[in-house]
C-alpha cells in the first residue's frame, strides 16, 4: 500500500524491543514510524508516532498511505492529525511487535 503510494518504508522485523527500533528511526531522522501489532488483526489500524513530539496517534490502515503522504507534503499537520484522531496512549496490555 505504501509503494504505491509512492512512499518510501523499511520494515524492522528485528527481535528488538519496540523502544530499540524507535530509537533507531529516531536516529535516523525518520519522520513517522509506523507500527503494526497484534490489535492491527483485530481492529485493521496502525499507530503512528511522530518523530520530534514522539506522539501517536491510532487510524484506520486505509487512511495511513493518504495521512503520511498529507503530512509528507505538507498538506496537513500532526497537530491536524492529533485532533482528527486523538492521541494515542499505549497501555501496555498491545502486544507490540
């Protein structure tokens, strides 16, 4: 879905805690990270956390392609998309991956 939104992505399938491979997009100065975890199978949606807020924000997965390429060309804000759909706050009951 993202290629052909013409998005680039990388996939961290590594055994590293959720917090390690934030830390490391961080690093990176990757804008947005992505993640995908077990309530994704129940409810079809993503978080997105935000690089410089490092807050998140849950949606639907067929709105993600179109958020990141808003955000990506400025079209919208992250402060937009908080409002739109609300923070994010993991309780620690998601079995994140």
């Amino acid at each position: 879905m993202l290629n052909r939104a013409t998005i680039t992505s990388k996939v961290d399938d590594s055994s590293q805690t959720l917090g390690k491979r934030y830390a490391r997009t961080d690093e990176c100065g990757i804008p947005f990270a992505v993640t995908v975890d077990s309530r994704t199978f129940e409810d079809d949606t993503v978080t997105v956390r935000e690089l410089h807020s490092m807050k998140q924000i849950r949606l639907p997965v067929g709105e993600l392609a179109k958020l990141l390429t808003d955000l990506s060309n400025v079209l919208t804000t992250w402060e937009e998309s908080v409002e739109k759909y609300g923070l994010f706050t993991n309780t620690g009951s998601e079995d994140q991956e």
